[in-house]
C-alpha cells in the first residue's frame, strides 16, 4: 500500500495529466489532501489568457463560471474514474468551484470509504 504522501502526490499527478488532456492546459500549481473521506485539490493558475481578460467584467466572471460548470459537467465521469484509478476508492461525488479573483479552482471528491482512515490503519 502506497502512503499516504504518495498518494496524494500520485492523485495531484493524474488531475494535471486530466487538465492537461481536457482543458489544454496545466495549472501552475496543483496539491492534493486526503481528508478521511474526502480528497481536496487546489489548483493555481489555471485560467487561460482569454479567461483572465474576460474576468475583468461581471458578465466575463459569469460567462467563465458557467462555461467550467458545463464542462465539469461533461467530465464528470472521467474525472471520477481518475480519482477511483488512482485510489481504489469509489468517488460518490464531486464539488468544485473556480475563483478568476485567485485565479484558483478547488475539486473536492467525496468518497464513498474513508480512504484516510485506511491509510492511518496500515501506517501503523
């Protein structure tokens, strides 16, 4: 069983690759926590050029907010089976959220075993 720094390392690998492959782009930074059941990733940098101009008005915000949804929407599947392929665990759901003011996005993978509490018990 990989630990649990390997995992999340492993974890952060394989939604840049998902970035990369589905957006067309890395984000700058990218760290992922697993928290019990859940697994938390921030991503920095992730706007593309067109969407940092864009972000300057209300109406840009809204257009790029809705547009991210819709393809979360789209991907939703595949991203899961990405966390799933990378820890074995199931995912139940996904929240995210993007901020053009830090110019971050958050994915929040609800799991449906407590993949933390796995991980401290073969640690030990």
């Amino acid at each position: 069983m990989k630990t649990k720094s390997e995992l999340e390392a492993e974890i952060t690998q394989a939604i840049v690759r998902f970035e990369i492959e589905y957006m067309g782009r890395s984000p700058k930074e990218a760290r992922s926590h697993i928290v019990d059941d859940l697994i938390v990733v921030r991503l920095k940098g992730v706007l593309t050029p067109a969407e940092q101009q864009l972000s300057t008005s209300a109406e840009g915000v809204e257009l790029i907010k809705d547009m991210r949804s819709r393809l979360r929407e789209n991907t939703k599947a595949e991203v899961s089976r990405v966390i799933s392929d990378a820890t074995g665990v199931p995912v139940r759901d996904i929240l995210t959220d993007i901020s053009t003011a830090s110019n971050e996005r958050v994915f929040v993978f609800i799991l449906h075993s407590n993949l933390g509490k796995q991980l401290r018990q073969t640690s030990s």
